[in-house]
C-alpha cells in the first residue's frame, strides 16, 4: 500500500490546516469517512450530466442513470458475495435494521424472544424493543466475556424461544471482530434468523454473506469512503420473498387499485419505494471500486498494524491513559486519561487538530461492561499514518497539565 498516493486521493487530508494552524488528523472513521476526489467527482459527474430520475425514462441519460445503478449493485454484490436481487440499498445501516425488524415481526408471537448484546450501536436495539413492544414479546441480552460474544455465553440465554439474533460483526466502541460464522452456524441451530450489523466491518475487511451465511447484514457507505445518506441492506431472497417492505410507494408496485390493494414487484425493486437516492448509489459504487483498488485485504492487515503500533505506544509513553480494549482487532482505541473528563480530552486534541469522538457513542447500554459512560474513541482508517498516532500520543501527554493548558 501506497500511503502517501492513498493520502493524495483524498482533498480533506491535503488542504486541511486546522484553524489553529495545526495539521489535521482525523481519527473518527467509526463516525464517518472521508471521501476521495473519485468519489466526488462521479457523484458531481451525475450531477451535472446525467441527472434524471431512474426507472421511469425512455431516453438515453435515463437508460445511463439505470446502467450507473446497476453497475453500483453489482459492486455490492460481489464486495459481499451477493446475489443482484438480494442487495437492496437503503439510506443506511439504520434504515436497513429497522426494515429487517418490521420485516421479522410477522415471524414472531407472543413470548417469543430476541437476543442482542449490551454493546450494540441504537440502531441495533430500538428497532426490536420497538416490534418486541408491539408484539408483547421480550429482548434479552446474550452477556459478553471480556468485551466478546462466545458460544458458551449464547447457549446461557438462547432457547427454543429465541426467534432472532441480531449482532454487529465488529462492535463500534471496543473494536471487537465477533466470530460471526460460527454464531450464525450456533443461531440456525436453534432455527433463529441471524442478522449481522455490518456497519463497523463491511468498510474495514472481506465480508462473504454466503460463507459466514448470515439471514442479513446492514451497512452504511459513509463509514467507506462514499457518500451519506446510502447503505445497503442484504436479506437471503426466500426470506426478502417472505417478508414485507417497509415502505410502500412508487417503484416498489406491480398494480394498485382504488382500494390500496397492491402486488409487490420482485426484490430488489419490492424494498426501495420512491426516487433513490441515486447520487448516492453510484457514488457508494464509485467508492466500492476504489476500495477494491487498494485491497481489503491490504486495508485489513494495514490497519491492525497501525492499531497496534498506537495501543503499544500509548501504554509506553503516557501511562495515566487507561485503553478498554488493547486486545481488540479493529482499529478503534477507546480510551480516558486518569483524572480527565473524555470531553475535556478530546477538545485538548481538537484544539491540536486531531478529530476523535467522546461520549457513548450510541452504545448507550455499553457502561455495563466497562464502568464508565464517556471515552474518547480515535478509530483509524487506512489513510491514517505512524506519523499521526506519533502526534496523537504527544498530545496525549498533554492530559499531565490538562488545567494548565486550558487555563494558562
Ligand atoms: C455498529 C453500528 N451499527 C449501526 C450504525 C448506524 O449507522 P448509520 O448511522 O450510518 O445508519 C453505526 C454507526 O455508527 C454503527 O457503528
């Protein structure tokens, strides 16, 4: 991997001085990516030379808007190992969760239960309270061990009860790489649906929905270098055949009459009512690309060395820094500084333009495993380097006088 061509790629890494003047850093990838120049440049391309709508024209600019879109699906389909009609793109990992749940809920019944885990993002939670709530069944929580799903812990909870499972494949506070296939495998076991919270792993390494053989998995395209507003949601096709969309409106009909009676068309088309959000479809597609260029399995291997490289030089160099989660695969070092508040720590890196996140973020249930509400999250993506972890412990050191450099 090239870091220094990657690094060239991207507008915000290169004309960015922060408005303190120091050099800009971002380590909020788990938040949101930044976007390379090709992946502007085909969503301003559709912007000014071919925006008409989809599926609806005769005339040449609609049929390319339709071959655009059908490119950016098969992208999808073979980053996942997918089949066309089983990718559906959504406005993102949220949007596709809370399909999957009212989708399951005719599945499920009374006393019926579905398992999730205390470190799950909201977007993992709410959307089953919400049907459990309807059907007056229950959520439990499958307990983890040192941040981690095991077996051993899923079999403490499951049942003939359990009717859905629903984990992320990699957790967004503590970075954890779940053993998704053997989960699954444990899951279908017990005849639950298995559904695979993509969001923190789809951008970072391989994901293969027929070898892990997950029911569904989510993900977002802002957390991979594309653009806001577009995800994708993966459902096996017998079970999309099965369940109902959630929107309902043009584009998703084969007939409607005066009564609202109306046929579904096939999936993909069945999921995705009303105009797409169609710059943002090729422009995740774009992204895929550009992704594939680099490798994910460069990406991957990157990435874990330069997490590595950070938890072992921040244990080193500044020992009042307390890390949840040095074992954890992915590139997301959650930490606190003894004595100072996650907030106040990461404005101090703020102030020296290094962006990183605190707070809870979205995992609201997570304090149960780690004892505290507020960390600071700096979560790396490829394009990061050696050089800025080296700045980012420097200013770690800075907690020692924290009060000093605020007050001085
Ligand atoms: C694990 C996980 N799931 C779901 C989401 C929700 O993604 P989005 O806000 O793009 O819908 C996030 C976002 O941070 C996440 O990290």
């Amino acid at each position: 991997m090239d870091i220094n061509k990657i690094r060239k790629d991207f507008p915000m890494l290169n004309n960015n001085k922060t408005m303190q003047g120091h050099p800009f850093s971002y380590f909020d990838n788990a938040a949101t990516t930044l976007k390379p120049k090709c992946v502007i440049d085909k969503i301003c391309e559709y912007y000014e030379f071919y925006s008409v709508n989809s599926h609806r024209g005769d005339y040449d600019l609609a049929q390319r808007v339709d071959d655009e879109i059908l490119k950016a699906r098969d992208n999808v389909c073979k980053l996942i190992n997918a089949d066309e009609k089983e990718v559906i793109f959504t406005s993102g990992a949220t949007m596709g969760l809370n399909q999957i749940a009212q989708g399951l809920k005719r599945f499920l019944s009374k006393d019926d239960e579905i398992l999730i885990t205390d470190a799950e993002h909201a977007s993992n939670v709410l959307p089953w309270f919400r049907i459990a709530s309807e059907i007056g069944c229950k959520v439990n929580y499958i307990p983890l061990e040192n941040g981690r799903i095991t077996i051993r812990n899923i079999e403490k909870v499951i049942s003939s009860k359990t009717k859905i499972v629903s984990i992320a494949h990699v957790t967004n506070v503590l970075g954890y790489v779940n053993d998704i296939k053997e989960i699954a495998k444990f899951v279908h076991g017990y005849n639950a649906y298995f559904v695979c919270d993509g969001a923190q792993s789809v951008p970072h390494f391989k994901v293969d929905v027929k070898d892990l053989d997950v029911d569904f998995l989510v993900f977002s395209g802002h957390k991979m270098c594309g653009p806001t507003g577009i995800g994708v949601m993966y459902g096996k096709y017998e079970l999309l055949k099965e369940i109902d969309s959630l929107l309902l409106g043009g584009g998703m009909n084969t007939e409607f009459d005066l009564c609202g009676n109306f046929g579904y068309l096939k999936t993909p088309f069945k999921f995705e009512a009303g105009t797409q959000n169609i710059a943002g479809i090729i422009g995740l597609g774009k992204a895929i690309e550009y992704l594939n260029e680099i490798g994910m399995d460069n990406i991957e291997k990157y990435e874990r060395e330069l997490k590595e490289y950070a938890v072992t030089k921040l244990l080193n160099e500044v020992p009042e820094v307390i890390i949840y989660n040095k074992d954890s695969e992915a590139g997301i070092i959650d930490f606190n500084y003894e004595g100072v508040h996650a907030q106040d720590m990461g404005t101090l890196l703020g102030s020296y333009g290094i962006c990183v996140r605190t707070g809870e973020h979205c995992a609201k249930l997570l304090h149960n495993e780690i004892g505290t509400n507020s960390t600071v999250r700096a979560s790396l993506y490829f394009y990061n380097t050696k050089e800025e972890i080296d700045r980012f412990v420097e200013v770690c050191k800075k907690g020692r006088d924290f009060l000093d450099v605020f007050f001085a």
